[in-house]
C-alpha cells in the first residue's frame, strides 16, 4: 500500500527516506522518527506500522534483532511504551531547521 503510493503522495522529504529504506533496508533514528510519525499520521496502526518496517529490516536482519532494536521506538511513537503521548508528525520548518 505505501509503496504503491509513495512516488505520487508523499512530500518529497518523506519520498526521499522512503527509497532509502528500500534500497538500503535501515534507516537512522532521526529516518525512522520522521518517517514514522508521517506514516502514524497518515492513519496506519501501530500493527500495520511495525509490520512495514519489520518487512524491510529482516532483510539485514533477524526478526528478534528487529524486536529487540526497533519495535519500542514504534510502539513509544504510537503512545505505547515510554511516558505514553501520543507524537505528531514534523512540519516540513522543523524539518529544514533540523530540531526536532
């Protein structure tokens, strides 16, 4: 679903760390907050969210290792884990300015 849509609806920034993904299976912790937080708010569930990242990373990965490392930081983004807020997406100025 999101790769079928990303070339077409996704601001260039997003487009950009989606590629990266797919071409290199990982992205940084700053690539996966800010590609995270837009896909959280563009309506994917936190299953459907984990599953996208687990489908690229196990590719370099074990699916353990991906638990371990990278499922908190999703499950935290959905408000599950860690003080429990529920994050929104950068803007686009906080992007650029980089601090986020």
């Amino acid at each position: 679903m999101v790769d079928a849509m990303a070339d077409q609806s996704m601001p260039l920034c997003r487009q950009q760390l989606h590629q990266g993904l797919k071409r290199d299976h990982k992205l940084k912790h700053q690539g996966r907050l800010q590609f995270g937080l837009f896909l959280k708010g563009a309506g994917m569930s936190l299953e459907v969210h984990t599953l996208f990242f687990q489908r690229d990373f196990t590719r370099i990965m074990t699916s353990e290792q991906f638990n371990k490392s990278y499922s908190y930081i999703i499950r935290h983004m959905h408000g599950k884990e860690g003080k429990r807020a529920s994050y929104t997406p950068y803007n686009c100025l906080k992007i650029i300015l980089g601090n986020p």
